[in-house]
C-alpha cells in the first residue's frame, strides 16, 4: 500500500528581491489552500491579476476536507476543475443512518436526474489543491504564486495595503489594492488584527481516522454511501461515520469522552483497536489521523476595508454536514466577481460590503444547522439525551420521527431571497435562488444550464419571449429560436424547474436577481444596476 506522493511546490525568488522596485497588485491573496487557490483562478477568469502567497510549499497533508457539495462542483467547473474533480472522485448520495447495529432510515440528497454533477464526491483535500495550482498555472500573467513567502505583517492605509513578506531569500515589502485573507483557521491576520471569533466551541472531541483498504468495509459490491451510527456495537455509547475516499482510502469519525487526551487518543496503539472493532481481520492502514472539537464561531465582520476575510479565516463549523469548505468556496463565488467589478470600474466600492451581507447570513445558517447537528449527536443534558433517546427509538418504526433525526444537515446552496441586490419577484426560481442545472440541446448537440451561462450578467428566456439586448448583459433563449445561443429543455428538465415561460436575470456567480414576464432594456438595465450596488439607497 502507498499512499499519496507530496511533491513540492518551486520556491522562486520574487522579483521585489531580485532588484525591482516595491510591486503594488490589485489583490494579494494570502494563503494557498483551495479557497485562495480557487478565488485567485475566478479572478483570473475575470482578467483581475493577484499574487497567492503562502508560508509551505505543499499540498495540506492529510484528506481534511472530503465532501464537495454539486453547488461546490458547479463553482469549480466554472473555473475549469470540475469534471476533473469527478472524475477522480467518490460519487454518492446516499445516507443512512444506524440505530445500534440497525439501520432506521436512509436518504437521497438528489433524487431527481437531470444534472451534470451528483449531490456529492468525495475527494480528499491534497487533490483539490494539486488540481487548482495545476489550474491556477494556465493563468502566468494573471497569478503569481509565491510559496515560502510568509506575510508577518501588513497594513491597511485606507485605498491600499502594504505586506511585509519573509522568504528564504529575505524579507520584502508589497502593497495591494485588496488584501484576501484566506489563511484559514488559525489566520494569523486576524491574529494581528485582534479579531475574535463569536460563537460556541463544544468540548465534545472526534478522532479522524483514514485507512488504506483493499476490502471495502461497506461490503464487497455495496456502492459508496454515508453511513453514521448513534450508539454502534462497536463503539457503545458514542457516534460513528463512515464515508469512501478515493485510492481505496476511507474516512472513520469516532466520538471521544469530553475529558479524552487528544494526543494520547491519536496514538497508533489506541486507533489501530478501535479500527479493528469496525473492519474486522480486514488488513488496513493508518493513513492519517487527527482529533478535532466541534466549533461554530465566525468573526462579526468579514470586511475591514481593504482586508476581506474569505473561508475558515472568516467562520468555522464542525465537520458533520461538510459545511465548512463547501461554505469558503460560495464565499469565492460571492466575492470573486463583485470584487472584479469594484477594480474595473463598473460598481462604487460599497458593493464588496454586500460581500460581508450576504456571506455573514450564509455562515449563520451554516452555524444554525451545524449546532443544532451538533446538539442531537452529543446531548448536554438529561432532557436533551432523553428527547433523542426517545425520537431514536420512535425512528425505527415511525416516518415522523425520522425526520428528527440529526447526523449532519448537508450543505445546500444559501438562499439570498430578500436581501438588497435581489430585485423583488415571483417565480418558479425566485431571486436570490443559485441556479439550477438542466440538460439542454442545442445546435452544438447536449450540453447543460451551466455550460451555456458565462459567468457575467445574463438573461435566459423561456418560450416565445424577446429578449433585449443590454450592454455587458448575455442572451440564452430556451424553447425558441432567436437571433442569440438558443437551446431546447431536454427531457423537459429546464421548463420544470424554471417554468414554460418567463425571464430570469442571472447575476456573474450564478444567482438569480431578478426575474420578469416580458423585459424591456430599462427594466434589465435597472435591475443589473441594483445587482452591482449601484441603487443601495433604493434596495430595502
């Protein structure tokens, strides 16, 4: 058995120690994990140059993050590393849940067909990343990164920021007109700006166990599934879960006593048993090991002027519902394109506050969901431990119960229904709603909803209606034949989920933010300028 090959990422030395003067870029990136990664490639798309820096040069040892979301996957096929995602990656959709050694319902996250993407994959984190520099290397003239070049300090001076950078070579100074923090965690910039996190930290602890087998412990031809266990024969009294990873590598979380020793608990000698009271005599190997507690805390405010907080460096949530990087890649999605339009010239600056807006309220459902997930896993009181006593009991035999049941909401896609860049409206995908992929035909022969919509502002009409034209705007027209890309719904998939007639007004990331029954170019023009924060008086 082998596990995966770290290699290196060059070390170049930059040219601000090679004799040029001080580099002043559009956006400094901080971190190199997939979600500074990610939103240095949508900038890119965007024609936005950024330098990524980062303090390693490797990959994140460990899978860490394994679940994408078909929201996440969408995101990443924009920005060209999707279908390779897939490829590599366990499908599934299937959960069940597991009461003792009894299974008291499952679930199918996307029952319906008719997209490009399943509900989920599971990929470790050490290939997304692998794909994304990979990615992020199409773009030489657009991003610039720097691995070994650590930030120990910046400052904001109010239309810019100066970095201090160490490297091998020396330390260096750099300014940006936006700093992006994407260091995760344990964010040194937040660390030197003072911040604190708001939120809970449970004591409740888990240890993440990866294992290298031949023999598939979900059974010889069972397909890919989340399995998790309340109270398992063996591990009494505590939670399990169990998902698939590529390369014959699986993921087991176990929950430990509140008072547990984290270090002592990662030991060899104290895992190798406990996986061994799950797989049987199957032959195994400990890939990687880790012991986390559950938080769900965020920071107050993800924007500080020209510092903007993006993924874990701005909110963190436990693991159980993989809400965590899914969360970091729709921050990408939010303020990748708002941030373009800030530095082109074509929205007032206020419109990356929006970014904090309707992020924040993202993460707050995130944390919600995650709480509340959290809660019904490890019970903190008498009455909390009978009330799911109780509704475990009623779950083997009642439908009602089932729905109680609380192993991890997963991560959906955040509604921005209400808030102020949406245009009020009625309809089958209302605004605010992320779009919904569909199988199409067109000229060009099967293709799908989110192959066809490029990521800028664009209007998708639905039958016979005239779609007009709008400078900067896009033009699909579904079920018709007009003098711009028509499609038909193949399978009638589109006309389901949209309705056989009517207009939506699709923002860059993908969201709905206006919709209409027959648009003139005023009412497309008013709308896209209340989508680029250009009305925020008006847009209560």
């Amino acid at each position: 058995m082998a596990g995966y090959k770290y290699e290196p990422f060059d070390y170049v030395k930059p040219p601000e120690l090679s004799g040029a003067a001080p580099g002043r870029y559009p956006v400094a990136i901080i971190g190199a994990g997939p979600i500074g990664l990610a939103l240095a490639i949508d900038l890119a798309q965007r024609g936005i140059k950024s330098v990524v820096l980062d303090d390693n040069n490797v990959v994140s040892v460990g899978s860490r993050a394994i679940c994408w979301a078909k929201r996440t996957l969408e995101i990443f096929n924009r920005l060209g590393v999707g279908e390779r995602m897939l490829e590599k990656g366990v499908t599934w959709k299937i959960g069940r849940n597991f009461h003792g050694d009894q299974e008291i319902y499952s679930f199918d996250l996307l029952p319906e067909d008719g997209h490009k993407y399943p509900a989920f994959i599971n990929l470790q984190q050490y290939y997304v990343e692998q794909y994304l520099v990979e990615r992020a290397r199409d773009f030489p003239d657009l991003i610039d990164l720097r691995f070994k070049n650590k930030v120990t300090g910046h400052v904001d001076h109010g239309d810019h920021v100066t970095l201090a950078v160490e490297t091998p070579d020396g330390t260096y100074e750099m300014a940006a007109e936006y700093y992006l923090a994407c260091d995760g965690a344990g964010s040194a910039t937040r660390e030197r700006m003072g911040l604190d996190f708001t939120g809970q930290t449970f004591q409740e602890q888990f240890l993440i166990a990866d294992i290298e087998m031949e023999d598939s412990p979900f059974g010889e031809n069972a397909v890919p599934e989340r399995w998790f266990w309340f109270d398992p024969p063996f591990h009494e009294g505590k939670s399990a879960l169990l998902h698939a990873q590529p390369d014959n590598i699986y993921r087991i979380d176990l929950q430990l006593d509140v008072d547990a020793d984290g270090k002592a608990e990662s030991a060899p000698e104290k895992v190798m048993p406990r996986i061994k009271a799950i797989v049987g005599d199957k032959p195994f190997r400990l890939d990687w090991v880790s012991v986390y507690k559950f938080r769900c805390i965020k920071l107050d405010r993800f924007v500080h002027n020209r510092v903007i907080f993006v993924g874990d460096s701005a909110h963190v949530v436990s693991p159980f519902g993989a809400r965590g990087g899914n969360g970091g890649i729709q921050d990408v999605d939010n303020i990748g394109w708002k941030l373009a339009a800030v530095l082109q010239g074509g929205a007032p600056a206020e419109l990356i506050e929006t970014y904090h807006e309707e992020r924040s309220h993202g993460s707050a459902e995130n944390i919600l969901n995650s709480s509340r997930a959290t809660n019904f896993m490890t019970p903190k009181t008498p009455v909390e431990a009978l009330f799911r006593a109780e509704v475990l009991k009623l779950a083997h035999d009642q439908p009602f119960a089932r729905r109680l049941v609380n192993s991890g909401r997963l991560s959906q896609p955040c509604s921005l229904a209400g808030m102020r860049l949406q245009s009020p409206g009625v309809a089958p995908l209302e605004p605010g709603q992320p779009l919904l992929d569909a199988p199409l035909d067109g000229a060009d022969g099967p293709t799908w909803l989110i192959d066809v919509v490029p990521p800028q502002f664009c209007l998708i009409g639905f039958g016979e209606v005239d779609l007009p034209e709008v400078p900067g705007v896009a033009r699909i027209g579904i079920n018709t034949i007009r003098d711009y890309p028509c499609f038909s719904s193949r399978d009638g998939f589109a006309t389901k989920r949209y309705g056989q007639d009517g207009v939506y007004l699709i923002r860059p990331d993908g969201h709905v933010c206006a919709v209409f029954s027959e648009p003139d170019r005023h009412d497309v023009e008013r709308a896209c300028a209340r989508a680029q924060g250009k009305m925020m008086e008006q847009a209560v």
